[in-house]
C-alpha cells in the first residue's frame, strides 16, 4: 500500500510534532545579539538609499543627514531595550538542531515527500515517495512500465535540452521584449502537486514551480499590463450597462462586490457553477483569440500603451511611453501572451515536456489568462442576446457573478442548458448542491427564507475531514501585532457579511477562542474589538445596537466591569 496522510502522529519525535502542528508558516523566533541587530537595521538602512538614489537620481550623500538621524534612533533603541530587557538578546538553540529533532526529520524525509495541502497550505502532508512519481508520472504520460515518456494531449516531451530552451528563451526575451534574463532565472520550472484531501477520493492539484524560470519578468509586466486591461474593460461594460441596462461584465473582485450586488437585486433562487477544468482544458488557441479581441477593444489612439513602472506597483494606459518603464503597444501585448502560452515548459527529473493545453498553474499571469478569456466569453454572449434582442434573457443574466472559476447565477434555474453556447466547449462545468435557497459562495452562506435573504460567514475549510491550521502563533518569528491586526481584519470582514448580529457574535466568538487558546492576550483583542467600533460604527447601526458592551459581552464571553 501506499502512504498519503496529513496526520501528525505520523512522527514519532514529540518536539518535531509540536513544531509541524504550527504550520507550514511557523518560524521559530530569531535571537540576534544587539551588535548583529544593529548591523542588519544599518545594512538595510544603506539598501534603501542605493535604490532610493537609482530611482530618483540623487547622490547617496544627499541622505547623509537623514540616514545619521536613523542610524541614532536605531542605536538608542537597541541600547535601551539591551539594558531593560536583555532576555530579548539571549540565544536560544533552535528545535530543528537538536539531535531528537533532526534525526525523526531526516528519517521521515527519506520514506515521504513533505509538502502542503491544497486549500489548507498551513498544514502538513506525508506522501511516500513511490505514490507522488507515480501521480506526477500519469499526469504527464509516462508509461510505468518501460519508464519511456509518451506524453498526452496536455503534456507533450521535447527533444530539446533544458540549455537550448534557455538559450532560445533568453535571444527571444532580449531581442523581441527588450528583458534581460537574470541568473536566477535562466532555468525551467520544475513540476510537482499538493494532494486535495478535502475530496473524496483524494485528487492532485499540478502546479509548476514559476518562482524562476525564463519567462518569469515578462510573466510579471504582462499580469500587470492584465490588470489595467481588466480595469478598462470593466468600464467599457459599465458604458453598455448604462447604454442598454445590461451587464456584460459578469467577473468580481471580492466577496464584498458580491455582498453588494446581492443587496441591489430581488433574489428569489440562486445557484453556484464551478469549472472544474479551468486550467487543464482550456485550447490555448482559444485564449490567445479571446484576448486578441479584448486588447483589440480596449487600445485605441488614446490608449495607445499600457505602462508599467520598473520600480513601483503602478501600471496605466498612455497616449505615449515613459522612461523607466516598461511599455505594451497592443502588438506586443498579443506578442507576449502568445509567448508566454505557447513556451510553458516544466521539467521531471531529465525530462523535458512543453504544456500543449491548458493555462499553466503557478504563473504569474494565469489567473488574469483564465479569468479575461472567461470574460470575453461571457461578454460576447450578452452582446449576441443584445444583437438577438433577447433582452428578458439578457438582463436576467446581467445579474450573473463570477469569481474566476465560481460562478453565481441568480433567478434563472436553466443555466446549465447555456454553457456550452456560452464557453469555450473543452470547459466542464459542475453546479455545487442542488438546493437553490442554501448556497455556499465564496465565504458566505446566502439563506432565501419566504423572500427575504440573510447570510454569515462560510469557511470551506471547516468542512474537510481533517483540522485544518489557520492563523498565526504569537510565538513564532513574526510581530506579535499581526495576530492582533487579524483579528481586527476578520471581525471588519465578517460585520460586512453577516446580515444578523448572531451570526457576527458566533463567527467573532469561534475567532477569539482559537487566538485566546494560542495564548493571545484576551484585553489585546478586546481593545481591538473596540477599535474597530470606534473606527466603523456603522457595524452597530447595522445591527441595531445601542449599548456595545452587550455585544461584547457575547462575543469575548465575559462580564464587563470597566
């Protein structure tokens, strides 16, 4: 048999146990003498200058001033925190050198691959080493006999070497995009899978590690040049809306877009729709044609580029180029996504194969490929009912939300007889449940209930059959603070979605006992709660609530006295 858990009892070593039940983002806490500290605050304090000056042009020595002044502040504090609280300096051996410790890791690396779950990436997951080449060897044809890599009509081998490609890529890129391959990424992604323990049986999500490889930069400043695509074609539908009444954009952002388009509509029933093959069936010949077409919407004399800063998050269309940034007219745009769709090559071992169809998981820009060529689908189905004038089925479905590869269809029970006129035909679509009036959407849980509508927070994880780790320890290597904030975040995120007050007590609840069992101090979290009413009354205007003590009162389960 085989070996695929998630169980920690897996490892015999109760130190290891009690480190990996942190989660896969735990770190363990850093002691850095006050010297050392001292020393990487002044490097990084010299690092921020360099790129300071590169970007704007200045002399290091126009900092000199300004950079004592920190210098000072850091040394002062360092001191004063070296004198009052020395324990904050004193080493501590890390449990991953102690020879118990090291010894059961390096044993259960030599039976299993440690990797995380999909959906849960905090948690752990043990797969013996024949099981995970098995999977990745079906995935990618080849034959388990003869070891001979056939491929299928996704994968498909080369001949070429992993150099040639490389070589290939770099007089490409450099040549035909102006981008410089840098070391590190003159390589191919590798691929490798996280098992879905959340389905029954258990599944494999296939993903190519694109952290570095040769298309890695134009992969970035075409997501970028994506976005703001993203933007103005939401625009152009929201022109149409007000022109015809119809909404040709079913794509959104958030589940508080969702919240909101909720609230402006009578829903009577409602159903969910998942791709359940988005990014291994979808003809790449398809998508570049859907965003040709978009790109070919959206430029025009005026929105002639798309640039894309070299040194800041900041990318917009432009009637012409600036320095120092990196700038698509929309042949190059198209040039790049093709590119980048028709040199997706991932490795196995000395393999080399190239992804023949399908957007590849793990790039930087498959998302933007997946969603905008789902939405110049549905785009060009509302203008065919436009030019049809079905007008009734048009505005109907101008209600439709669609999450990347969750989609909500409001007050029409016949969706499923659209798809494939709507669609690219390889997309399978499956409708989640079969209740119209009880329906899990992204995080919500929307109630219909003789016409009116509520809902709370839904967390798919909570129905795994596994516990899952969420959140953060406030004894790991990161701000304690971050906790607090989460806390903060989560309990604004649930105001906005929850529609009565108990379903915000009872999620707010369920947070404060996980923080406060991890030992998050339980004032912290109720100055935050407090915060956040003073920040966002609206919270208790929504719910009705004159005095803020009873609710929390409920929510931290104490009797408050101050």
């Amino acid at each position: 048999g085989h070996v695929l858990t998630g169980n920690l009892g897996i490892v015999a070593d109760d130190d290891l146990r009690l480190l990996m039940s942190y989660g896969t983002k735990y770190r363990e806490p850093v002691y850095l003498s006050a010297s050392d500290l001292s020393n990487s605050l002044l490097r990084d304090v010299d690092n921020f200058i360099k790129n300071k000056s590169r970007k704007y042009k200045l002399q290091n020595n126009s900092f000199e001033d300004w950079k004592n002044n920190v210098n000072r502040i850091i040394n002062n504090k360092i001191k004063f925190f070296a004198e009052h609280k020395p324990h904050l300096f004193s080493s501590k051996t890390s449990a991953l050198k102690e020879h118990n410790v090291k010894s059961c890791l390096d044993a259960l690396k030599d039976k299993y691959i440690i990797c995380s779950v999909d959906k849960a990436s905090s948690n752990y997951v043990f797969i013996c080493k024949k099981l995970y080449v098995i999977i990745l060897m079906t995935e990618l044809g080849v034959d388990l006999e003869t070891l001979d890599c056939i491929g299928n009509t996704t994968y498909q081998p080369v001949v070429r070497t992993e150099d040639d490609i490389i070589i290939s890529h770099c007089d490409i890129l450099s040549g035909e995009f102006g981008i410089d391959v840098t070391d590190e990424n003159k390589c191919i992604p590798k691929i490798f899978w996280n098992p879905k323990l959340h389905k029954t049986p258990y599944k494999a999500r296939f993903i190519a590690g694109a952290s570095n490889c040769t298309t890695k930069q134009l992969s970035v400043y075409v997501n970028k040049a994506l976005k703001v695509v993203r933007e103005y074609f939401s625009r152009y539908c929201s022109t149409v809306y007000k022109n015809s009444g119809v909404n040709c954009n079913w794509s959104i952002n958030s589940s508080t877009q969702f919240i909101e388009k909720l609230q402006n509509i009578d829903v009577f029933n409602i159903q969910v729709y998942d791709f359940t093959t988005l990014y291994t069936n979808l003809d790449l010949g398809v998508v570049e044609k859907l965003l040709s077409e978009m790109i070919d919407l959206l430029f025009s004399n005026i929105n002639k580029y798309i640039c894309i800063s070299k040194f800041e998050d900041k990318s917009f269309f432009s009637k012409k180029v600036y320095n120092n940034y990196y700038c698509f007219d929309s042949e190059l745009l198209k040039k790049a996504i093709k590119f980048l769709l028709q040199n997706t090559f991932v490795s196995f071992g000395n393999i080399i194969l190239r992804q023949t169809k399908g957007i590849p998981m793990g790039g930087n820009s498959s998302s933007q490929f997946a969603d905008l060529s789902l939405a110049k689908s549905e785009f060009d189905y509302q203008k065919s009912l436009l030019a049809s004038k079905k007008m009734n089925l048009a505005k109907l479905l101008s209600n439709n939300g669609r999450y990347v590869d969750d989609l909500c269809v409001f007050n029409y029970l016949n969706f499923a007889n659209l798809i494939s006129d709507i669609y690219p035909e390889d997309l399978v679509m499956e409708r989640s449940g079969d209740n119209n009036k009880d329906i899990n959407y992204l995080d919500i849980r929307i109630k219909i209930c003789n016409g009116n509508i509520s809902t709370e927070v839904y967390n798919k994880v909570e129905d795994f059959n596994f516990p899952v780790v969420m959140y953060t320890f406030p004894n790991g290597n990161m701000p304690v603070n971050i906790g607090y904030n989460v806390f903060y975040g989560q309990l604004l995120r649930y105001s906005n979605i929850c529609s009565h007050v108990s379903s915000f007590v009872f999620s707010s609840n369920k947070l404060y006992c996980t923080l406060v069992s991890r030992s998050y101090n339980h004032w912290q979290l109720v100055l935050k709660f407090r915060t956040l009413l003073r920040n966002h009354p609206h919270i208790l205007l929504k719910y009705q609530i004159c005095d803020a003590k009873s609710i929390e009162k409920d929510i931290f389960k104490i009797d408050l006295t101050v």
